[in-house]
C-alpha cells in the first residue's frame, strides 16, 4: 500500500551557532474582542523548543533567531491558535503583533467527556495509530487530551478526517518531548495521507541521569534512520556511512516489480541494482538547497537498524520504498525536504508518524557524536584558565576575570559542569575569598572585592570544578596573586617584556594619547593561514605608571591544553558528581542528638517560596538544583515521624577541595613608599555604588507575596457591598471577571474556577486559598470554597487573586491563587523565621556571585574636567565577540598621567584554540 507522506509545513532551519546577524521577535499579544492584553500566553516557533511566554502586559521576545522565513505560533487556553508566517531579516528587530480570537463557545471537559460514545472511542484508536505511528516510539507516546478531537465522513467512503478545537497535548517517554500539536488537517485515505499543524516542543525533565541519558540516546536513533538524515548523508555521498543503502528496479528487468522471491541475494543484478545518487545532485537556486534527481521507485534499506517484520529472508533491517512525483527531492543542506508532498513513502520509513518528530533545533550532530563518544577520562576532563584584569592588585580592589574552558570533546560542554569555584587562598592555606559563579557557553564572567584587612602580600587564586576534583589538584587552575597595600609598589627591576603576539594582532588608531583623551583600538584575531577567526575575548588596559607589567605565570595556551590520559582510563571510579546548580544537604537530629527521620518545611526569604521535603532514616534531606544569586534566608521547621518539632537542624557543608599550593610560584618584589597609591574616596574604581532603598517613616514595609504581583485587588468594602456579606464565595465572584461557581452535582458542594484554569495533579480545577500569607488545606472533602466560607467578610481588608499559574506553589498552584488577608493583619509583625518558635531554625546560604560592572570613565560626557582620575585599569571587557572579518574595535579614555598603556587580550577561538597578545601603547 502506498501513501502519499506530506509532513508538517515547515520553513524553519534553525542554526546552534549565534552570530551578529541573528534576529529578534517581538510583539504583544492581546484579546480580539476587548483589546485587553493576554498574559501568559504561549508564542513559540514551529516545530522547535523555541518558545517563551508573554509577560504581564501580554509582550514577549524571542531572540537569537537566524535570519529568513519562520512560522511564529500563538497558543493560549480558551482561544484560537494560530502560526503566522514571518520573513526575518539579518540583524534588528521584526515585531509581530497578534490579536487571539477567543472560541464561540467553551464547554467544559466534563461536558466534551459526556458526549464521546462507543463508535467516538473506535475512530480515536484509529486515528492514534496512523497519527502517531504504530512502531516502539509510538508505544511510549500518548495522546494526553483525546476529548478535544473530533472525527468526521469524509466526502469518500474509504477516507477518514479528523480536527481538533485545542492544541492536542502529547507525551513521548521515548524521546523525553511533550509536544502541543495545533491539528489544522488530518486526511487519510487507502492511498495517502496527510499531517499539518503547529508543533510547540517541551523538553520533559528526567527523573534520573539514567533516562535523561536514554533519551538522548533515542532521539539520535531516531534521527539516524530517519528521510532527513539519509537526505543529508546523500548531499554529502555519505549516505553508506550513515547505513542507507539504494537500490532501484533495473530497467528491462522484471515485468512486475511484485514478482520477487523473498530472497535479496536472489534478487540483486536480477530485477534491482544499486542506485548511485552522487551525479543526481545538484545546487538548487538558493543558497544551501540541493534538488536530488530520483526516478522511478527506490528501495532504501537501512543497514545500521533491525526490524521484527522482514522483507526479505536475508535482509532483517528496516526496508522501505519512496516514489518521487516529478522526480525532484528539494532539500536543504541538513536534509530537510522543502517539497514534502511530492514524497510517497512506503514500507518501514511510511509507519513513522508525529511520534518520531524531532525539533528543527535538534543538534543532530551533537547528539550523534555523544552517542558514538567514549566515556573515558580523557574525552569528559574540562581544563580552566582565568584571564584577570590586573597582574597583582590592592588590598580592596575589585577583582574582575573571565575564566575560559576548554572539553576533551567540545560536544561535551553542555553536559559538563555549569558551577565554578572560585578562591582566594593565603599561603597558609586559609580560605579569604569563596565564591560559585555561573558558567554559560562554556565562560564565566565575574569579579568580587578583596577585603581591605589583608594583612599578608602572597596570595594564591584557585579555580576549579567539581568535575575537576576526580583529575586531582594539577588539573585545578591556580595561580599566585599579589595583594598590595596602598604603601607597597612593584620595583622597577620586575618589568617584564612581553611574549609574542598568538593568532592575535592589536592596532591603535594613534602613535600617542595625552591625559584624559579617547583610544580606539582595532584588534584582529587570525588562525594559522592568517585568515579571520571569529572568538570570544576579553581585553584590559593597565596604566603602568600604577602597575608595572610582570611577567605572565599562567598561558592560556598552556592551561587549556588537554592533558594525555590513557584511552583506556574509564570513569567508573570517579567519586565526585558533574555540578550542574547549587545544592545544599541538611540532617535534623532528636533530642539525643542523634539522626532521625522526619519532615521538613523550608521557607525561603520570607514566604517568597517553600519547600516541603521528607528525610530519609538517617535524618538526611536535600535542596537540589536550586539557582539563585547573593544569599538567601531560609527557615526551616523540622517534625519527626510521629509529628513532634524538632529543634535540632543543621546543614551540612560540603568537603573542601584539598588544597596544594604550586612550588616556586612567582611573586614580584615590592618596596614601601611613604605616599598611598590613591585616594579611595577620589577613585571612582574604587567607591562602593551600593543601592539603597529609602522609605517614608510611617509607610509600612509589605512583605513580597510568594505569588508576585496580583491579577485583581479586591477591597473589603467593595465585596461588603454586593449584598452577599454572609457568603465570601459569592461576593468575590461579583467582583472577579472570569471567576465561576458553579454547584457539583446532587452534592451541592460549590467549585471555584478562575479563567484559564487547569487539573492538577490531584484531579482539582479550583485556585489554592491562602489566608494572610499561609496556605489553606484543600483536599477531596475540604475545597477551596469551604475555606472561603470559613473567613467572615466583614474581618476582610483586601483579597487579592492571580489567575495565571504560580510555579512557587509548584502543582497547587496550577489554577491560581485566591489570598485573603485579614484587617488584623500585621504586615510588619515578625516572620516565621523571626519568631523563635519551636522547631524553627534560620540559616542564611550562599548562591552565585553576581556579576557587576566594570565603571568606564567617559570624558565625552563628564562635564567636571578637574576630577583627578587615578585608575589603574583603564578599560576592562569580558564580553567581546569579533565579527566575521576577525576584527573588534573597542574605545576608552586614557587617565591624568597619560602614561604607557598595557593592552592585554586574551581569548578563545570557535577552532577551539586559545589567542593571546599583549602591547604597550602610548610610551614616551
């Protein structure tokens, strides 16, 4: 049987690389009929993972996009979706606006439930096995929302049509993808078929390493056999390597193509022969698409895979058939067929179905690579080197460095750590500075102030990862840092000149500056051939009349260089686990002070969150992959087993790394001198810029709800006047647009729905209640109308109602929040983690060091001319990218002196390989 395989109508390729020319999306999204904005409503792009939400304004953004046409989709519960096709151009911004028309008429799941009968639940079994597919993928997947379909005759007997009126939700435990599918046609018939719609593509987070692992593991086997993968293997004539092999019906030969034996050897030479594409391929009219000349039927078979249903006796691989109408595959470099309709598969490749799609923004190459990679200590070792701004600095100073990273296989750079340790250590291995910083891409960017009390000169700056601890101490980064203070300078003797330029050239606008006057410095970053390399970089100027340029102990070249471990050394005996984000382990102990299991509840910055957790039988419990920024107050109330407080918690830090200190590190000789470097009140390097919150006396301090801002206020006065002060529940749906109460069944009980609303885990509909900041209970017996009904009116100040989700609440708050707070209410009395009651301990804890700007004096806009400028970095930029030609210009202000500059530049190419140069401009 053959089938006519029209997929989905894409036009999307998305790149992994971003580059100066991507393109943003933005817009806002708002109601058709009142013009009201839509917040939370879902815009993402076709058939990818690219997706975000508007915000309370009902706007979003989407950036990084590569330039060319895209499908923009528009999704929202209890509206119209729809995609609209966009052409985007190299570099700003394109805004699409999008009006949502709501439906005629909404019924509710239960009443879409009660009318689906026998003959419905048939057609929807149906449609599951030729919509998802009827192999081991579609096993794992199902359709979550199969109410919202509908199935209708078609105007031929034989045919069978399908719709939905929302997104069909689809959970896929093969590949790990929840996908929302905007069904706009779904046609079959003996002959053909045919799929179109919108995908919105969610990663499903894996309840272990294990399936995260089988997951990608499943989806670079889907990919590999896929008519995507052999198109691009055939552009390339590797299409033998990726195990499809061609074969085509040899002219002359058999008179009926169906009359074969079951025998493929037999066959071959007889009525088949093999069918060589690599002269039927050729450039098509637009760059990056290929037109694919394939006449008559080919017979694809795919060596690398097994199938359970066999052709061919001697041939137990997956075997299918694709006829071309007109003969011509138009398909862009990574495969994707633009002309899909003119395909007609059949055989193994015809049974793949929505089940088997994966995103345009799939890394097929990544994931293939990983699949293939060994797990050996020498692909997975992550190697550090930390560019800082100065050589050495003062007691006081902010220390601001990129740190770069360089992978035993660069496609492990997202599967390794995203947390780094950073440490300023004395020489007698005491821990002044500890800080966790972020890494993105494969860099860090950051700094943090050295305390102005160091006594000791000889410092050591040490940075590593978790990860890194199962290589050992020499796989660490670490460096020996000199702290000055204000009386101390380097001696002369100590200048040091400069090694060569690698792959890096810099090139100032000017032979000489004088105070206070504008640099302009070209820098070109070349490989080996002196062609243009595009990088990362991070550039300081230094004025060397405050800090003498010494000689380098650290190269870049020399840190990120990987290290020869033996191919066979495996990771079976490493202890320390890939740090992904922040976690911190704490143990509650009994009266004995021994451990003991039990519960716990952690309230974290004054009811901005709260985690519910249970200990295991030593007592133990776990805040995992928490990310946050600064510290974070939590409070923690502990219950043993049988539900007494428990006092006693601690948190358990973890082990620190052993430290071990380079011999023979260098440190510049200095001398005292009897004036300080500088004034620090003068500086501004050197002025604390904190930001302050001033209040009005009298005004009262609101604490931060834990779900943000409010949809609706309600006042208590204005709910007393609607005539229904008996009953809360009543008076607040007079008040609420889009509140319903509706009464459940001969029961009588009232059920609450805010708009937009959604089931829960636990099978409720209804918003949680919360009463002057504490959840109430809501269970089978108890809802949230029976809370509402607890509260007398006329104690109500306010209540205050969100609509939308709150991810805080985790699951409870799926359908929103109903807070009412008490005319009693003190919003200024002590927080629980104030109040010293029983079974409450507070901590204070340590996320990622945020990251502030470096100041940049701009003498084109300071008005005040006789400010004494006596900075010593005069220019510092971690976040450099050069353009496609290898060059980046970069400006600053030279200071008072106007003396010899240090220029240095350090950074990492997309070849993988490191640049470096350092000059001195501007010398008398």
């Amino acid at each position: 049987m053959k089938k006519l395989f029209l997929s989905l109508v894409l036009f999307l390729e998305i790149s992994l690389l971003v580059s100066a020319q991507t393109v943003t999306i933005t817009g806002v999204v708002t109601d058709a009929e009142t013009g009201e904005t839509l917040p939370y409503c879902n815009v993402f792009i076709n058939n990818t993972t690219i997706a975000t939400v508007t915000d309370l304004d009902g706007k979003y953004t989407i950036s990084g996009l590569e330039p060319g046409p895209v499908e923009i989709g528009f999704s929202f519960l209890g509206y119209e979706a729809i995609t609209k096709n966009v052409t985007l151009n190299p570099g700003g911004t394109t805004t699409v606006n999008h009006n949502m028309n709501p439906f005629a008429q909404e019924l509710s799941d239960v009443e879409i439930k009660a009318s689906r009968d026998k003959s419905w639940e048939r057609d929807l079994r149906k449609f599951q096995n030729l919509f998802l597919g009827n192999d081991e993928v579609a096993a794992l997947s199902s359709i979550e929302n199969p109410w919202v379909i509908d199935f209708a005759e078609g105007e031929d007997k034989n045919s069978f049509l399908a719709s939905a009126y929302a997104p069909i939700e689809i959970i896929n435990k093969y590949l790990g993808y929840k996908i929302n599918f905007d069904l706009k046609e779904f046609y079959n018939s003996p002959t053909n078929y045919r799929i179109v719609g919108a995908a919105r593509f969610e990663e499903m987070v894996p309840d272990s390493e294990t399936q995260r692992a089988g997951w990608e593991q499943n989806r670079a086997l889907v990919y590999q056999k896929s008519p995507m993968n052999m198109f691009r293997a055939m552009i390339k004539g590797e299409q033998e390597k990726e195990g499809f092999y061609l074969y085509g019906d040899k002219p002359g030969g058999s008179p009926s193509m169906n009359m074969r034996t079951d025998v493929f050897a037999n066959e071959l030479g007889k009525s088949v022969v093999a069918y060589k594409p690599e002269n039927l391929i050729s450039p098509a009219d637009k760059p990056g698409e290929y037109l694919i000349n394939m006449k008559g039927r080919i017979e694809i078979h795919y060596q690398k895979g097994y199938s359970q249903v066999n052709t061919y006796v001697d041939a137990p691989y997956p075997v299918s058939w694709l006829e071309v109408n007109k003969s011509i595959v138009r398909v862009r470099e990574n495969g994707m067929v633009l002309n899909p309709q003119e395909l007609v598969f059949s055989g193994d490749m015809d049974r793949k179905r929505i089940s088997t799609l994966l995103p345009l923004d799939y890394d097929a190459e990544k994931a293939i690579q990983l699949q293939n990679l060994e797990r050996t200590a020498a692909n997975f070792q992550e190697k550090i080197y930390v560019h800082t701004d100065k050589p050495y600095y003062y007691a006081g100073d902010q220390l601001y460095f990129k740190a770069y990273f360089n992978y035993g296989n660069p496609y492990l750079r997202d599967e390794l750590s995203k947390v780094l340790h950073v440490e300023i250590i004395n020489g007698d291995r005491d821990f002044i500075v500890e800080k966790k910083f972020k890494i993105m891409n494969g860099i860090v960017v950051g700094d943090f102030r050295l305390p102005d009390t160091l006594s000791q000169e000889k410092y050591y700056l040490r940075a590593y990862t978790n990860w890194n601890r199962n290589y050992g101490p020499n796989h660490y980064f670490t460096t020996a840092i000199r702290v000055l203070t204000p009386y101390q300078r380097v001696v002369e003797s100590e200048k040091a000149s400069f090694p060569g330029m690698d792959r890096v050239k810099i090139l100032s606008d000017k032979p000489q500056y004088g105070p206070k006057e504008k640099v302009t410095l070209t820098i070109q970053a070349r490989n080996e051939r002196n062609l243009p390399v595009q990088a990362t970089l991070s550039v300081s100027a230094l004025d060397q009349n405050q800090i003498i340029p010494i000689r380098e102990s650290k190269s870049i070249q020399k840190e990120l260089a990987l290290e020869k471990i033996p191919e066979t050394m495996g990771l079976d005996r490493f202890s320390y686990e890939v740090e992904k984000n922040l976690n911190q382990k704490g143990i509650i102990y009994d009266e004995k002070g021994k451990p003991t299991s039990g519960q716990v509840v952690i309230f974290v910055n004054d009811f901005e969150g709260m985690l519910e957790m249970e200990t295991n039988r030593d007592g133990e419990f776990a805040m995992q992959e928490m990310e946050f920024y600064g510290k974070m107050d939590l409070a923690i109330q502990a219950t043993d087993r049988k539900g007494k407080p428990v006092s006693n918690v601690e948190l358990v830090e973890p082990l620190k790394a052993p430290v071990a200190l380079p011999a023979g590190a260098y440190f510049p000789e200095v001398k005292t001198v009897a004036d300080p470097i500088r004034s620090l009140g003068m500086d501004p390097e050197y002025q604390e810029l904190d930001s302050v919150t001033v209040e009005e006396k009298g005004t009262p301090k609101t604490p931060k709800a834990i779900y943000g801002t409010p949809s609706y206020v309600v006042k208590g006065d204005k709910l007393l006047g609607t005539g229904n002060t008996t009953d809360l529940v009543n008076s607040l749906a007079g008040n609420v647009p889009g509140m319903r109460v509706t009464v459940e069944g001969s029961s009588g009980r009232q059920q609450i729905r805010i708009r937009s609303g959604a089931t829960s885990v636990s099978g409720s509909m209804e918003p949680i209640v919360m009463l002057n900041g504490s959840m109430m209970v809501t269970t089978g017996s108890t809802t949230a109308s029976d809370n509402l009904k607890s509260i007398n009116p006329f104690d109500v100040d306010r209540v205050e109602i969100v609509s939308r989700t709150v991810s805080m609440l985790g699951d409870d708050g799926r359908n929103g929040v109903i807070a009412v707070y008490l005319k009693n209410f003190d919003p200024n009395a002590p927080q629980i983690g104030e109040a010293k009651s029983t079974g409450f301990r507070e901590f204070e804890i340590e996320g990622f060091q945020p990251t502030s700007s470096f100041y940049q004096m701009d003498y084109s806009q300071e008005t005040d001319q006789s400010l004494k400028d006596l900075r010593q970095t005069l220019y510092w930029n971690p976040y450099l990218v050069n353009d496609d030609s290898g060059n980046v210009t970069i400006s600053f202000y030279t200071n008072e002196t106007g003396g010899p500059i240090t220029i240095h530049v350090r950074g990492l190419g997309l070849d993988g390989l490191p640049v470096s140069g350092s000059i001195t401009i501007n010398a008398k």
